[in-house]
C-alpha cells in the first residue's frame, strides 16, 4: 500500500454526560449523549494541527481525513488494505481491527476520543452479486 494514499476515519466524541455511556440513545436522551462543545473543538483543532483534513462535526462524530503515512504516524500502528477493500489497524494483540489505537493520542485528547475507526466497506457492487 502507497503510504501517500489518501484515506479517512470517523472521530466518534465521548458524550458530554458520562452515565449515558453504553445506554441506548433514544430521543429522549440523544441531547445528553452528544459531546460538549468544548470538546469538539478541542478534539478537531489537535487532528488539524497533526495535519488532517478536519470535516464539520455531525452529531457525536467528525471525520479526517491524510495520508496512510499520517494515520500511521499519529495512531502508532501499521495500516492494510483488506482484500474486500477498506483498511484495518493492527491491534495491540497483531490482530486487524477498524478501530484505530488511540494511545498515540495526547491524554486531555484520549479521553474525550470515543474511538476513531475506519468504515466497514459495503457488502454490494462489482463482484458480490
């Protein structure tokens, strides 16, 4: 894999009121499951300094986008592009996973951070009719 590939993950935010982690989000609490505002811009000013494309934040997430060099760099981890198409991180264990090691993060970033993790590529289009 080129290492100049331009790739992107989702940065999915803590919410701002922890005692809705791991609940249900429903309408009835989707206000308090969203991440502080504080938050948001702290976490997408740190991925643009590191030198990501940083998109507007939707909801609890935003997306980056860089070089597989940069992701590489940053999340301390080897990337690889899947046989289906998509990339996976190497996991702590040498396993693959979507969801990127956030140790590389600075901790007052790490904590807000929820996961940031690449997209499962689609089961559909050429060659899986």
């Amino acid at each position: 894999m080129a290492n100049k590939k331009e790739v992107s993950a989702q940065v999915v935010l803590k919410a701002a009121d922890r005692s809705v982690s791991g609940e249900n989000i429903t309408s009835d609490n989707v206000a308090r499951a969203m991440p502080a505002e504080d938050d948001v811009r702290k976490a997408a000013s740190h991925f643009k300094q590191l030198g990501f494309k940083v998109e507007h934040a939707f909801g609890n997430s935003f997306s980056i986008s860089g070089t597989t060099a940069l992701f590489e760099k940053v999340f301390k981890t080897k990337l690889s592009e899947e046989e289906k198409g998509g990339l996976k991180a190497k996991d702590a264990k040498g396993g693959k996973s979507l969801e990127l090691p956030l140790t590389g993060l600075p901790n007052d970033v790490e904590k807000i951070v929820e996961t940031v993790t690449f997209s499962e590529p689609p089961d559909f289009g050429p060659g899986n009719f």
